[in-house]
C-alpha cells in the first residue's frame, strides 16, 4: 500500500516532458466521448434452385441470399497509447466493479483524455505523462485542480489489454475498444491564468500526509517571454514550500525555460504548456532549487476553470 502511494507521488517528482513537435491544431473537441470506429467485411451467398420442367408448365426459379457480417477493430498504433491527433478507446474496470470507459490521446509523452464511469455519465478530465521507466501516469481532475484519482499502469508498444493497473490503491484492468471518430490535437496556446494541482491528503503512519499542492501562473504573455511564478507545497504535515516568485523567462512556442546558477544552486526546469494544462520538469537533473525537503514544482497542472 505504501509503495503504491509512493509511485503516485514520484509520477510528479520523475516526470518526463517530451522533445517531439508540438505544433499540431487547436482541439476539435473536448466534451464528449467519440463512438468507436470498426470496419465491417460482408459476404453474400446466393443459391439458385432450378425446378422441374413438363410440358405445360414451368415453375419459376427461386433464390435465397445470405449475408454474414465480421466487425473487427480498428488498428491499434504500433506505439504508444494514440497515434498523433488520433483517440483511442478504452474500457475499464476499477476493483473487478467498478466500470468506466476511456479516451486517450497523445503527443510524445504528454497524455490527454476524458474518462466516465458508467454509474455517474459525466465526463472527467485526465491528464498525464509517460515516465522514463515506462509507468503511465494519469490523474483525474476537477476545474479547480483538484485531484481525484490516480491512475497507473505498464504499457508495452501495441497492447491492447491492461491487467495489472491501479486506481488509487486499488485494481484497475482495460481493453482497448477502438479509435475514436473524431480527432484530438495537442494545442500549443500558452493562456494566461492559474494552472493548479491539489492531491488529496492520506494517512501515513497514523498521521494524516502529503497532499501535495501547486500553483503555477503564468501572465505577460508575449512572443519571446513570458512571467511565471510557483507556490508549491508539500503538504501536512511540515507543508514544505517550492517558491519561485514572478520572474520573467524565455519562450519559444509552447516551451518556457527557467534557469538559477549562484554559489548555492543550480536550478534548472521547463514547462511545457497546451491549452488548459501545462507540465514542468527539472533539465537535466538540475534539481538544487533551495526548496524545502520534498517540494518540488514538477508534475502535471490544469488551468482552472479550463475544462468542465
């Protein structure tokens, strides 16, 4: 149980942001979940029958037809979850009851989706990452921020089912179930605003822990900078502090670098931001920053009030 929580919180602390382009389309669609797509092989039959014949009369012939119909699944991509501006479908099982279905899109190892469970119907924002050791991490969020679930499973190029996954510190399986009708891009519009997340505090030994939060905002957005500030913590029971205050850094697209080097540091982070969610990650492990133990910026942040 302790190690599952752990890989929960390392999701924020070892994420990795992706190198690949990031110059795709706005989205199409972010509110509801597509059909899947099949293609479908007939096969027709006919049988003629030819009666009898006699010298006043002939009957006349007669014919059935057969139809047989095989739906089969789209391809799934080679690699990865989604291939670029494509959605996959999913479906899923939390605990061996609790039933949900699921689309993903991806760019690099950035991840974008909406999940619903079957017994509620209203579509979850999730967002997330691919990690460097393989771990998909995806996080269930609310407009404000907040976390409501996590998710994490092994995937390997080409799978098609899930079965040793977890939600929080419980089982999680999925199947794939298709791609999806419509397509999804990763738009890279840097908005102005608060991007935020808030983790859900757990007991841990006898002690209520962590609920690690963060504040990212981003404002002054121009062609070649932009202004962001952190107010990060790391939750009961010391709430650690990562700060950074506003402070002007170079932007290139989608991409903004911060950078601190004195007798006591050497800092260094990207954040990568799409519409509505950005991520942040330490460059080459340049991770002395001066924040309290077990604070840290990095992870996956929502704008608030961006999605529903």
């Amino acid at each position: 149980m302790r190690l599952r929580r752990l890989l929960i919180a390392l999701a924020f602390v070892l994420a990795a942001c992706s190198s690949g382009d990031d110059s795709a389309d706005g989205d199409t669609s972010t509110t509801s979940i597509p059909a899947s797509t099949s293609s479908s092989s007939t096969t027709t039959s006919t049988t003629t029958s030819v009666p009898a014949t006699s010298s006043s009369t002939t009957a006349p012939s007669t014919t059935t037809t057969t139809t047989t119909t095989t739906t089969t699944l789209a391809p799934f991509p080679d690699t990865g979850l989604a291939a670029p501006g494509t959605r996959t479908l999913w479906s899923g099982v939390i605990d061996g009851d609790i039933e949900f279905s699921l689309w993903l899109a991806q760019q690099g190892t950035h991840l974008r989706g909406e999940l619903t469970y079957t017994s509620v119907g209203d579509p979850i924002t999730i967002v997330g990452l691919v990690r460097d050791d393989g771990l998909v991490v995806l996080h269930e969020f609310d407009p404000t921020g907040n976390i409501t679930g996590t998710l994490g499973f092994d995937h390997a190029a080409g799978e098609t089912d899930i079965t040793d996954g977890f939600w929080n510190e419980l089982s999680l399986s999925l199947t794939y179930a298709g791609s999806g009708d419509l397509p999804y891009f990763f738009d890279p519009l840097v908005r102005p605003g608060d991007y935020r997340f808030q983790f859900a505090p757990f007991d841990e030994d006898d002690e209520r822990c962590c609920a690690a939060a963060g504040l990212l905002r981003i404002s002054d957005v121009n062609e070649s900078d932009v202004t962001v500030e952190f107010n990060n913590h790391r939750g009961v029971p010391g709430y650690n502090i990562a700060y950074v205050e506003p402070v002007v850094v170079p932007l290139e697209d989608n991409r903004a670098f911060y950078e601190r080097v004195d007798e006591f540091d050497d800092c260094a982070f990207e954040i990568v931001v799409f519409d509505g969610f950005a991520y942040v990650d330490h460059v080459d492990d340049r991770w002395e920053c001066g924040f309290g133990n077990g604070a840290t910026v990095t992870g996956v942040y929502v704008l608030e009030g961006r999605f529903p």
